[in-house]
C-alpha cells in the first residue's frame, strides 16, 4: 500500500468515515469487497483520510485492512483505523485490541476517548484519573510504534457542558501525549452552530490543541456545526458520504466540502477532484444500494432543477440569478422541469436542454405552455416525465405525433385459478411498416404480459428494442372524480444500458394508464436509437 502526500497535507484535513461510521447506518450491511470499492472513489474524489473500521473488533473490518493493503495502491488518502484506549487497570503494551490496530498496517489510528464524566465513571466503570491515564498510555504508545495518532473525544460537547474543567483535561491528556490531532464530537448530535462555535473557542484558548469536529446530524445541523467548528478554528473535518450514518446520520461529506471549497475560497481536495462530486456521490450510493437523494444539496439530480415560470425568465437572461454556484463547479448539471407552473421561458429552456430548436416561433411555444397546463389539470405530470414532454413538444413541432407503430387494440386477462395461483396474459393487436401484427405473451403480472407482448410483437421489426428494459413502475391515485370513481397515473421508468428515461400515463383504469406509458417509453425509446417513425 502506498501513498502520495497529497490531499493529506497538514493544513486541513478532510477525513471521512463513511465505512465505519457510515456503515451504522439502518440498511447499509457493507461487504469487504463494498468497502474497497468505496475506499477507492474516496480516495479519486481525493479525501485525505479513509477511516476504514476497526480491526479485531469484527473479522470483517480486519480483513479489510488486510486486502486494502495488497489490492489499493491510494492516490490521496492514508488508511486510518479505528479503535479505543486500553481497558482500564492494563496497559496499552499488552491490550489486544490496540495490538489488532498496530497488526492492521494501517499508518494512522483514531482512537476514541470518553471525555464526559458520566460515560467514564457509568459506561467505563473507573475513574476519572484512570481515564486519564488510558488516553495517555494508549497514545503514547502507538506514537512510539510510529504511528499517527487522532483522539476523538465521545460526547464531548455534553460532557463540556456537564464538566468543562474534565473534558478540557482530557483533550489536554491527548494532546501532550502526542495526539496530533484531538476531535470534539457531538455524539448525540443534539447541539447547535453557536454552541459548537463557542466551545471550539473556548477549547482551543484553553488547551492549545489542534482541533477537529465530528457531528451527527439529530437536529438537522451537522453540515452547520462542522462549518461553525471550522470557523471557531477546527482544521479537520470527519464526515460521511451522503451524510450516511446512525440514526439519521452524520455531516454530509459533499456539502462540507463544497462549502470549503467554494464558499471558504480554501483548497483542499486535488484540482479537478470537486468537478467529480455529483459522480462519486451516486457511484458509492450505488455501491451501499441506496437510492441517491434526489434533493441532496449540489450533488441531487434537482439540486439545480427549476420549476417556476418566474424563476425559467430569469435563468434565461443569467442562471446565475437563480442558483448560488454553477452547477458544472460540482458535476451538476441544470435541469428545467416542466409542469403547469410553466411559462414562456421553461419551455424555452427545456426545448434548448433537449436539443430542440424552437426559433422565436412564439405561438408554438405558447401553444406548447397551453398543452402542458391543459393535460397537468388531466393528471398528467412532464416534471418526472422528460421523455413524454420531449415526445409532446416534438410533435408540435413537427406537427404530428411521432410513431413507430399505430395500435389497433389490447387487452390484459387476469385468471384466478382455484389453487390460488394466478395467470397473466396479454393480446396486442398494432400495425408496424405496414404490417399488422398480432402478439400474445404470459406475464407475473397484467402490466409486464403486456409490456412483453408489445415486445413480441415488435421487437422483429425494430430490434433495437431487444436492449429495453423496465426499471421502474410508479401508481398513483389522484383525486376521485365521480363517487368511488377515480384518476390512476403510471410513471415508468426504462433504460437501454446506457441511460434511461421516464414516460407517464394517465386514465381512469390503471392498465390503460400504463399502456400509455409503455407506448411512450417504446416510441422515446427508438428515438433515442436514431430510428426514423413510419407510422
């Protein structure tokens, strides 16, 4: 395992523990080989420390260091492991879990220390002075190993508030045995920005420490409290990608690092490296098998999404008038969606997003603001639909529907059997370059029958179809119209392999509904592959 100095220059550190405190997150169950998948984005978005979990405490955290050290060579980061002070009454030289964290190889180590009172004398069951001792011996010894040597002290923003004169003595503790870098954290993540701003303060007047802050995320402050950690003097940060974490999380890596970098003018990731945010955050999403946030700030698909029709005039005439930062600064991208608040200029701007040139045709554009408002108060909704906005904008200006193939009937059967078992059949009846076919197909459910029979039936004709695949199916009751009557919309989702799209479908009946949708989805599909309508 080797490293270069690079994003771990002294300066400021940006130090993530998404792979240990990350992990204990509900739903997030990491294997070692996640965890070196996720090692290595960090160590490309260019992290200074990857605290990787703590070895000897479970096997799988100890086989990981284990093959990081045979299979990553990191770019940016150094490996850091995790662990606590020796027991109490022991010494640290024949603690086994501090030999399991010299054992891992790894060049730096955090260990975690109690710095309120209560934790020491309830949790740790000794003393005060004993606890002392162990913050002492445990770090001295490690530095005389070699090793870099971070103390976070647990709980500390309520144990300051409990004992400030303890608390502050045991940073001290840390600090003069050779900790060269000493954390408060706010373990129950109950504090606010002015609080944390003022005990960092207080705490770096008093023990001349280098600080760094560790913040969960109860009160929805954690992002704040690191950036008010930061201002206060703390030159480390620990976060979290995508703010994953217990409960409900910890201070978002993303945000934290953006601020720094583009609110703070401070340099600490490698040039190029923020420009790959929005990637990285989704790829370790993906690897943790967690849909990306879409409202995650600068980094979610609508971070810079713009709905309002005032807000598209303005984006006109200079999108910065409507967004803090240029999206391209973080891997965004800005997105304008269209919907029944949609004026002149979204319309405008989506048909420029989409590639779509509608010239200064102002009554095609308004002809298009009317449809949409027209078919939203219908249910329709294009803001989770691009596909079928683009598939109904291109019709107006082309002057008639695109199609590949006319339908002339379908149908769906649902057979309840009396063993309980149910079959799902569907019949389609369409024309196709003149052709009329007719296409018969099982499925495990009314929908994915006719999904695969329009598929039977047209996939000979146009075989790029044979790379469609339904990724997603969304039903929503809207509003009753007549009595128990009531509006069904379908959103579906499908991709070729390299993208995908969303179409929608509305009606009464919840089949008809989706079979507007998988028309769409089909039609926007052969668009996509370049293939000319013939109907």
């Amino acid at each position: 395992m080797t490293t270069k100095a690079t994003a771990t220059d002294d300066g400021f550190h940006v130090f993530d523990t998404t792979l240990r405190d990350g992990a204990q997150r509900e739903g997030i169950n990491l294997t070692v080989a996640d965890k070196l998948t996720i090692a290595r984005h960090l160590d490309d978005f260019g992290v200074g420390y990857i605290e990787g979990g703590w070895p000897g405490a479970n096997p799988r955290d100890t086989e990981f260091f284990a093959r990081a050290q045979q299979e990553i060579t990191f770019e940016n980061a150094q490996l850091v492991a995790f662990g606590a002070t020796r027991r109490a009454g022991g010494s640290a030289a024949d603690d086994p879990q501090v030999q399991a964290l010299l054992t891992s190889g790894a060049p730096v180590i955090t260990l975690v220390a109690k710095s309120h009172d209560r934790h020491v004398e309830l949790a740790l069951r000794t003393t005060l002075e004993e606890n002392l001792e162990m913050v002492r011996d445990t770090v001295s010894h490690l530095r005389e190993q070699g090793r870099r040597v971070f103390v976070d002290c647990e709980h500390f923003f309520d144990g300051h508030h409990a004992n400030a004169e303890y608390a502050e003595a045991v940073v001290r503790a840390a600090h003069e045995a050779g900790a060269e870098v000493v954390i408060l954290c706010d373990t129950n993540g109950g504090m606010l920005p002015a609080r944390i701003q003022a005990v960092v303060s207080t705490v770096i007047a008093a023990t001349g420490a280098r600080l760094g802050i560790h913040a969960q995320d109860d009160t929805g402050c954690a992002v704040a409290n690191t950036l008010a950690a930061v201002d206060a003097g703390a030159t480390h940060v620990q976060c979290t990608a995508n703010g994953y974490g217990e409960r409900v999380g910890n201070a978002n890596l993303f945000p934290v690092v953006a601020a720094l970098e583009l609110k703070y003018g401070m340099k600490v990731l490698p040039e190029g490296a923020l420009a790959e945010m929005t990637r990285i955050s989704h790829a370790i999403a993906e690897v943790v098998n967690l849909t990306p946030s879409t409202h995650q700030p600068y980094v979610g698909v609508s971070a810079f999404a713009h709905k309002a029709g005032l807000h598209a005039s303005a984006i006109k005439i200079d999108p910065d008038l409507y967004q803090h930062i240029d999206p391209e600064l973080v891997g965004n991208t800005m997105r304008m969606l269209v919907s029944d608040m949609a004026g002149r200029a979204s319309i405008e701007l989506k048909g420029k997003e989409l590639g779509i040139d509608l010239g200064d045709d102002r009554a095609l554009v308004g002809r298009v603001v009317e449809r949409v408002k027209e078919r939203e108060l219908q249910g329709y909704t294009y803001e989770a639909a691009d596909a079928s906005f683009e598939l109904l904008l291109r019709g107006e200006v082309e002057g008639r529907a695109r199609r590949y193939f006319r339908t002339e009937s379908w149908r769906a059967i649902v057979e309840d059997r009396p063993d309980g078992t149910h079959a799902n059949e569907a019949t389609v009846k369409l024309w196709a370059k003149g052709e009329r076919i007719v296409a018969t197909a099982e499925g495990n459910g009314p929908v994915n029958a006719l999904d695969r029979a329009l598929r039977v039936a047209l996939e000979r004709i146009y075989p790029q179809l044979a790379k469609l695949e339904l990724i997603d199916y969304k039903v929503r009751i809207l509003e009753g119209r007549t009595g128990t009557e009531s509006t069904t919309r379908v959103l579906i989702t499908t991709g070729d392999g390299t993208g995908d799209w969303a179409t929608v479908g509305v009606a009464e009946n919840v089949i008809a509904a989706s079979w507007q949708a998988l028309e769409d989805a089909y039609t926007y599909g052969l668009l996509r592959a370049g293939v000319e309508p013939t109907e």
